[in-house]
C-alpha cells in the first residue's frame, strides 16, 4: 500500500485546481447567481439542473440527490476511484509531485489500479501513434488512412496509431515501462498466450478512445491484412476503465462544442468522427462497437442541459442496419429533452464517403437538422403495411400513433397526428387525432404516478419538507416554520460569510440550534476551530468543518448549507445581524418559557433562596430581551 498523501499537498491540489474546470469536464455549467454555477446532475436523472458548483468556496452540491463535496470528492465520485487516486490524478493535472507520509514518493508500481491502467493506455497509446508515424510495417496503415482523406495532421489530431504484427511488442515494451503481466492482462492491452502475455490488437489500424475526461480508456482497432481472421473491428474488451455502454469516441474532443452550440451530431464510426470533425462538424461522436443507449443519452444530457434549442442528429447509413440503429434511437428519444432528428447522406454514404465524394461542405450540410427522428419512424412503420386495405390502415394507426403521442411539443404532436391520418388514407382526421391526444393522456398519467413538479435549484429542499432525512434524527425539518428558517440561514452564513457573523457565532450554543441536524453542523463548525477561524482562511475552513464531521449525514449538509444561496440578495452585516438576533431571542424565549413553568412550582411551597434565584434569572433574560429588540446587534 501506498503511504498517505502529504495534507499540506492535498491542499495544494485542492488550491491549485478550480473545482468549476474540473467539472466542466463533465458537464455543462451555467449561471446560477450569487457566483455559483449550475448543471443537470452527473449523479442522477433529472430534467432541470439542481447541481450546483460554488468556485470561490471549491464546493459541489446537487439540491436533487444530495451529493457533494469539494473538488476530490467530484473526481472520486464521478470516475469511482479512491482518495488517492483521485488526488493522483488532479496533482498530474496540476504538475504537482505528491509527498507521501510513509516511503517517501509514491513509486509506480504503488498507484492505484485505475491509475495505473490509465497510465498503462497512454503510454501504449503514444506508442502506437509512434508506430504509424515512423514504422515501415505501418505503410499499410498509412494508405489506409489517405485512401479515406486523413493525412499524417489528422492522424495526430486523433492519436490514430498502427499496432505491428508481432505476438508481442507492446507487452514487452510495457513490462520494460514497470507493468507487470498482471497489470497488462486486466487492461485488455495483452491476453494471455501459450507461453505468456501477447498483444491484444496485432496488425491493425489503433484509434485511442477517450472518457469524458480526455484520458485514454481503451481502444478500436480496424483489420487491414485479409490474413487476420479476427472481426473488421475489434474493441477492448470490458474492463474497469472501459465500459463500452458509458463511452462515446470524439467526445473529449467534441464536448465543449456540444455545450456551447448545444448541438450534437451522433455518427456510426471512428473515421466518420474524424470526417465531420475535419469538415467542421465539431459536435461529432460515435459508440463504440455497441447500439446507442441511456448510458450515452446520460453523457450527452449533461453537456446539453435540455434546453429548448438543443439538437441532437443521428447520421445513419441508408441501408437496412443503419435504418435498423435509427429506430432503436427513437426507442430511446424520450430520455431527451433535446430534440432529435435524421440525417442519411445522398446515395446511403456515411460522412467519411461523403467527405471524399463530395468535400467539407456535403458534410456539414448533411449534418444540418433535416428529419425529426419521430417522423422518420413513422415513415419506416407506415412502409410494412398495405394502406390499400383497411385492415392494414388500421394495423399502421395502431403501430403509428403511439409514436406521435411521444412528441413533446403539443402542439406538434397535433400537427403530426392530421399528417399521419394523410400518410395512412384516413378521412377522418379528427379520429386520428383524437387517437393521439388519448394516448398520450394515458401515457402522462402512466408516467406521473408518485411524481410531482420539479424542485427548484436552490429553493428549500423537499426532503426536509415531507420527512427527515434518512440518517437524521430528531422531527421532520420544515423550511415554512420560521425558526428552522432562520436556523438554516445564520448556519450559511456562518460557513459561506464568516467574516459577518464573527465572532458573536461562535458564542451561540449548540441548543440555540433547535434542529438536529443544524445542531451537528453547528457543533462541527465549533469542533473546527470556529466561524473565526473562517475570517483567516475561507476555503480552508470548510475543508476543515467537512473533515469534523462525525458521518456523511452531517458533512453532506455542511456541503449543502455552504453552496445555497443565502435569502437575501443584499448580504451585509445588518443582515447578518437580524439573523443572529432572531436565532438569540428565540432562544432567550424557550428560556424564559422554562422558567415560568420553574417558577409556578417554586411558588407554591419551593425553597424561597431557590425561588429569587429564578426570579433573579427571569428579570437578566426580560431585560437581555429587551436589549436586543431595541439595540439589535449591538446587545449581542
């Protein structure tokens, strides 16, 4: 085991990565407000963004499931690797040399898996690049590549590489880099053989395919000998960094251009990515070896953000497979918010053939929005049945109308149920309209059984509205009560604006804290040194207050408290104020409360030195109450 990784380096890495660049990797940001950002959550399905990022503070908190943290805890949660590993990879971002507490540094062969299989792919990565560019075997590879319109440029845009013929040149050059057989096995690169270890992918054209992230997780190799009897390609096989569900080729390079334009174009394979995107396309991206699915809508939707103008456009071959692919697309059309559409080039090529028939601008012209996908179905449905009879008019309506119920807009939805009654013959346009409009009725209220309206990002959260928390004890938390309210309140300010509430917060009791669940993040704010300690060093303190806590309960609302925007779009030391003397009267009241009721059995026969004692208590707290309804503040 690797020894632990130096604090005062976690906190370089923490200070030195900006936790907004990190996620940006994943997801589209957007203004939120108050200078936070906000995205559709990478944790969970959801259709409007409850995901927000606070740069200043290097926080995370998704309003929707409840996850959060600071910029590691993003890296570890969304690429599942461990703390370390996760600190791994930011540092090698930050060009930061750990330093660890036992051993010195961390030697490679001490690094986590993930890493080490990451580390394993670029390397063989490069190393095929190399070969294509200088290897003499690779002149096939070459002209493979030329016959299709990419030139050396364009091989190195992408990473293209050759893999030599040999049983096992790149296993030995990767055992010569530290790996060990073990290691080369588990990352698909080699299998095993006869007398050992040998190369996965031989004689093939290389294409590196990259996560989200940009870091290379596996690869797609193309066959260029007519004496290799394996399949035209050939993918990495399943491992625990390639999952071919959850990867799209092109997207590290695609990503922000699907953000910005809010469009992307999904194309069949490698060489039509790297034909679109040489032609302009840059949204282009394909599946890897597998039918485009929900893991891959999930990936897309968080770039998108479902606005109302994104598009998504689906280039399928004009033959048989290709219209086959497009209608498994539709099954999946609804998880969009985006809408989709078709686009099939002149004569059924694909864009790499249309790029070298017809040029750059075939290209993007074909990748221009041209048929909703919802309609391009509809046409595939009504070509199987003879509308000449009624028989088979009526089988098309029943096979048909279900797909336009699924439209989103209604008013489309309209417009094509009367186009529908004119592609099937049907007189009565009324009929199939209705037809449309009943099913997709049914379809609504199929899909709204336990759901309700979506939470608002930064609004008060549902959970604390209908029951407690999980893990929390202690009775349901509902932000319309007032005092759980202000409660809420003073502890935001306490952890996003320090420097307003000291060093009067640090005086308040856990008990003037009347919830739970704000009493153990008041109580762990105390344990890290105080809302004080946040006037010296802001980000820092809530690394610390997150490290106090007892459980992921109570440092997942420290989390949450320190990225909801505070109520009030002013935030200064009057306000500030108000907070903090709502939370001391409150308390100042529940007191006095106590000790009327003290008093009445001290009255009627107590022990009369007790008896004054309380009544001396009574008067301090009327007059202490006094003082902070007139003077504010100041009587803190």
């Amino acid at each position: 085991m690797a020894g632990r990784i130096n604090d005062e380096d976690v906190k370089a890495v923490r200070d030195a990565v900006p936790i907004d660049a990190v996620v940006s990797e994943y997801l589209q940001l957007r203004n939120a407000g108050g200078g936070n950002l906000k995205g559709l959550c990478p944790f969970h399905d959801e259709k409007s963004p409850s995901f927000q990022v606070s740069p200043s503070k290097g926080l995370f908190h998704c309003f929707g499931c409840q996850e959060g943290g600071d910029t590691i805890t993003f890296v570890m949660k969304v690429d599942h690797l461990s703390f370390s590993e996760a600190v791994e990879r930011l540092a090698a971002q930050a060009g930061i040399t750990l330093r660890y507490e036992e051993g010195g540094y961390n030697p490679a062969h001490q690094r986590g898996e993930r890493i080490r299989l990451v580390e394993a792919h670029k390397i063989a990565a490069q190393w095929y690049a190399e070969q294509l560019a200088t290897g003499p075997e690779a002149e096939t590879g070459r002209i493979f590549l030329a016959e299709r319109g990419f030139d050396q440029a364009a091989a190195v845009h992408f990473g293209v590489g050759y893999s030599p013929q040999g049983w096992d040149h790149l296993t030995r050059y990767l055992r010569g880099k530290g790996f060990s057989d073990k290691e080369l096995i588990v990352s698909g690169l080699s299998q095993e053989g006869r007398r050992g270890p040998i190369d996965r992918f031989r004689g093939r054209l290389m294409w590196p395919i990259r996560d989200i992230g940009g870091e290379v997780v596996g690869f797609g190799a193309r066959k260029l000998y007519e004496a290799d009897n394996g399949p035209k390609y050939l993918n990495t096989p399943e491992t625990a960094i390639y999952k071919k569900s959850q990867v799209l080729y092109g997207i590290d390079l695609a990503k922000q251009h699907i953000a910005k334009s809010s469009r992307a174009v999904v194309v069949e394979g490698y060489t039509d990515v790297m034909a679109c995107h040489l032609a302009g396309v840059t949204t282009a991206i394909a599946t890897c070896g597998t039918a485009f699915g929900g893991e891959h809508i999930r990936i897309l939707r968080r770039l998108l953000m479902d606005n109302g103008s994104a598009r998504v456009i689906f280039t399928f071959d004009g033959d048989a497979a290709g219209q086959k692919a497009a209608l498994r697309a539709f099954e999946d059309d609804q998880k969009f918010a985006a809408e989709t559409y078709i686009a099939i080039a002149p004569d059924g090529m694909d864009p790499c053939e249309l790029r070298l028939a017809k040029g750059d601008e075939a290209v993007a012209d074909l990748a221009e929005p041209r048929t909703p996908l919802f309609e391009f179905a509809l046409r595939q449905i009504v070509a199987r049945y003879d509308l000449d009879t009624p028989a088979g008019r009526a089988a098309a309506l029943d096979e048909a109308a279900p797909i336009v119920a699924r439209i989103k807009n209604s008013g489309a939805q309209h417009e094509v149920a009367v186009e529908l009654a004119g592609m099937l013959g049907i007189l009565d346009t009324q009929f199939v309209v209705k037809r449309v409009a009943q099913l997709a009725r049914w379809a609504r209220e199929r899909g709204g059984k336990g759901g309700g309206p979506q939470q608002q990002p930064g609004a008060p959260q549902p959970q604390w509205e209908t029951g407690p928390r999980p893990t929390a004890s202690g009775p349901a938390l509902t932000l319309r009560n007032p005092v759980y309210a202000a409660e809420r309140e003073l502890l935001k300010l306490g952890l996003q604006r320090p420097e307003l509430v000291s060093p009067a917060f640090d005086a308040y009791g856990v008990d003037e804290f009347t919830a739970p669940p704000y009493a153990a993040v008041r109580q762990t704010i105390a344990e890290a040194g105080g809302a004080e300690y946040g006037v010296q060093d802001a980000q820092e303190y809530l690394v610390r207050v997150r490290e106090a806590a007892p459980d992921d309960t109570v440092r997942a609302m420290v989390t949450e408290l320190a990225v909801e925007p505070i109520l009030r779009r002013t935030v200064d030391e009057t306000y500030a104020g108000t907070v903090l003397v709502q939370i001391r009267r409150r308390a100042v009241e529940r007191r006095i409360h106590d000790i009327q009721s003290q008093l009445t059995r001290l009255s009627t026969g107590g022990d009369p030195a007790q008896l004054a004692a309380v009544q001396n208590e009574m008067w301090v707290l009327q007059q202490y109450d006094q003082a902070l309804r007139v003077r504010g503040a100041e009587a803190l």
